[in-house]
C-alpha cells in the first residue's frame, strides 16, 4: 500500500515510515521542516521520497497524494509554543492543513486516513471522589500550587480523589491552543469521514519518548527535559513533588500503532473516526521516570523543586485496552528498557520553541 505520511521527517513521523517499510508497504513523506522542528534539514530517510512542501498547501497536497491508498496525518505545530501570539501560526499548520488535506483527499478518492491524536484533549484526566464517584477537577487553583497541594480536590465535596484511567468516551476538555487544535483536528476528519464515506481512526498518543526525540522542548518533552540535562552533565529538575501520574509509550510503539492502523483501515465501517488511546498501559510518575533516566545514564539523582506550570495538568493515564481489543495493538517496550535505550541515545537537535 503507499501511504502519505504528512509529517514523516519529524520525531514520530519517521519512525512511521520506518514501520510501515518493514511491512513492506511504499511510504512517501510530505514535509515542511519547520525550523521549529527542525533547526538544521534532517539526514534523508533511507525508507522513503520527501516532498518538501506544506499541508496548507492545496497544489503540493494533491500531488502527493497521486496514487496513495491511505494518509498517515502527523504534521503538526507542537509543543506549547512561547504565548497566544503563536495561536494562528498553530491553527495554520494544525487545522487549516488538516482541512486542505482532506479536501484534497475528497478530491482524489483518498478514502484512509490515520490522524495523530494526542491525550491533551482530555485535559485534567479521570479521577473518582470516594463520596461522588467519578469527578473531573478543574484546572487548580495557583494559591493552591504555591502551597505544595498538587492534587486536585473533588470539586463538591472538597475531598482528595483517586486518580482513574481515560478511556476514549472521556469528554474534551482542551486547556490550551495545541490542545484545541488537536481536538479539532478530530472534529475535521470524523466531518471529513461522515461526508465522503471515508474510513478513519485517531490514535490518540500520550507521553511519546525516544531515540530522534527533540531535545529542550517545552511539551511532551518532559522526559528530553531530563535527558538534555543529564547531558549537560546536571540533575535533572523534577517540578511539583515528583509523584504526577503519566503514560510513557515509545515511539517505536506508537509508530506500530499506526501502520497497524492504516492495515486495518480497509475493513472498517465507511463514515466513521474512531478515536484510540494509544499509551503504553503502564503509568508511571515523573519523579520515576527521571530517576530511571539519571541511573541508565549514570548521571546525578533528580532535584524534586516543587516549581509548577500553570498549565500543566495533574495525572494523565490512559486506558489503552479498546485499541488492543480491536486492532490487536499493544505497546511491547518495558518502561525500564524503554528508558535504558533512551539515556543511550542522542537527541536530536532542537530549538525552545519546539517539541
Ligand atoms: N511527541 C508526543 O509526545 C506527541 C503526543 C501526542 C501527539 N503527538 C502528535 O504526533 C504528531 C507528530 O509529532 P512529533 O512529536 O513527531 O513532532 P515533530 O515536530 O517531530 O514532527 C512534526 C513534523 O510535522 C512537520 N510539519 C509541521 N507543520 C507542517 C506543515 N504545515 N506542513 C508540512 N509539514 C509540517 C514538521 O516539519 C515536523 O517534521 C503531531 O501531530 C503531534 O501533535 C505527539
Ligand atoms: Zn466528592
């Protein structure tokens, strides 16, 4: 099958068009390199032809897609960005190039998309309060954060709440403009799929990490955070108290994901997105995280500094259990192998600004 993979030079991307080569299927890339994501041109990937071009381009999107089956939709504006003043650059690339892609895939009968989803849609994720059963807290408060209280109360009865899994029925509640972006993303290709009959699935990623993963990177990026320190030979610098909850997946897991998303395409019902979690099953805290790090890389234990980010939400763990029982995907890097490769690998280049 030839796939667009729109995006393919990127972190994810690349790993995609390596997965769906070893599966013998014909991948080709279509890519900005956004000097965001990519301060210097990336080496050429040995397993596809890049098209050097943007999505929000109607012209370069319809010759890449000239005898595709099915579309790997990975290009986006990640990362948190520096303010609002990045806004439209973010609905630009996120929307406005989704939506071009999908027009122009009507156009042509391109009928199979795979969209890159992302767990920030959810926002601050499940949680059960033992008095009212399952609660969604809202964003905490500052006063409470600068108090070192980084759990988040029930919102009706004040009480301290266990956090749950969130599965793909959780309603969206996206904090922040990639977060929106990323939802509407969804909303575009479940319109896309009603009024073409097309066949589409969302595998909505968590916490991707991995060998090609930018490093400094102000999103997601929590765990190059901490290898880039490590590799300046520091601590790495652990905020709130360590103890928040997060599903770490490898990259080359989530890249498995998708080629076997794109295999099962053809089967699925026409008119419809499904939306998957795709993380790895396996929460783990930051603190954790950062600890296995430093030891795989032999560098110094972490410095839990209790600083926060407004923005940033407590526990987010999926359940990933409806794309194991429908595609049959599940994540096979162990989180300590995962982090061992990781520490041993570089980084690639990157800029603040950017995941
Ligand atoms: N990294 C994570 O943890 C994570 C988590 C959830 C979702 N995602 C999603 O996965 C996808 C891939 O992210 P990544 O981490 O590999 O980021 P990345 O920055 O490494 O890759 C994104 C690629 O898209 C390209 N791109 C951006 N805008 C474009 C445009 N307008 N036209 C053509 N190409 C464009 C960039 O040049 C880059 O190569 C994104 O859709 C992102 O939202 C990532
Ligand atoms: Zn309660």
């Amino acid at each position: 099958m030839r796939v667009l993979v729109t995006g393919g030079a990127g972190f994810i991307g690349s790993q995609a068009v390596a997965a769906l080569a070893a599966r013998g299927h014909d991948p080709v890339v279509l890519d900005a390199l956004l000097p965001s994501a990519h301060p210097e041109p990336p080496p050429p990937h040995p397993d596809a032809e890049l098209i050097h071009g943007d999505v929000r381009d109607p012209a370069t999107v319809l010759r890449a897609l000239r005898g595709v089956d099915a579309v790997c939709h990975q290009a986006a504006m990640v990362g948190l960005g520096r303010d609002f003043a990045d806004a439209p650059a973010y609905v630009g690339c996120n929307d406005l190039g989704t939506a071009v892609l999908l027009a122009a895939m009507a156009e042509t009968g391109v009928a199979e998309l795979v969209l890159a989803g992302s767990m920030v849609i959810y926002g601050e994720g499940r949680y059960d309060c033992a008095r009212c059963g399952p609660v969604r807290p809202g964003p905490r408060a500052a006063a409470d954060l600068d108090a070192g209280r980084f759990e988040p109360r029930c919102q009706v009865c004040g009480a301290e709440l266990t956090p749950g899994l969130v599965t793909e029925d959780a309603p969206a509640d996206p904090r922040n403009v990639y977060a929106a972006t990323k939802l509407s993303q969804e909303h575009l290709a479940a319109a896309w799929a009603r009024a073409t009959g097309g066949r589409a699935v969302a595998l909505r990623y968590h916490n991707v990490y991995g060998p090609g993963m930018p490093r400094d990177t102000p999103y997601a990026g929590v765990a190059s955070f901490f290898r880039s320190a490590l590799a300046r030979g520091e601590a790495p610098r652990v905020f709130e108290d360590g103890r928040q909850r997060r599903d770490f997946v490898h990259v080359r897991d989530v890249a498995e994901a998708n080629a076997t998303a794109l295999e099962a395409l053809h089967g699925r019902e026409p008119g419809v997105l499904t939306p998957y979690n795709a993380g790895s099953g396996a929460p783990h805290t930051v603190g954790e995280m950062a600890s296995a790090l430093a030891r795989a890389y032999g560098g110094p234990a972490p410095e839990v500094t209790g600083e926060y980010r407004l923005g940033d939400v407590r526990h987010i763990t999926a359940d990933s259990s409806r794309l194991a029982a429908d595609l049959g995907w599940k994540a096979r890097v162990g989180f300590a192998e995962g982090m061992a490769e990781f520490a041993a690998s570089a980084l690639r280049r990157g800029t603040e600004t950017s995941e």
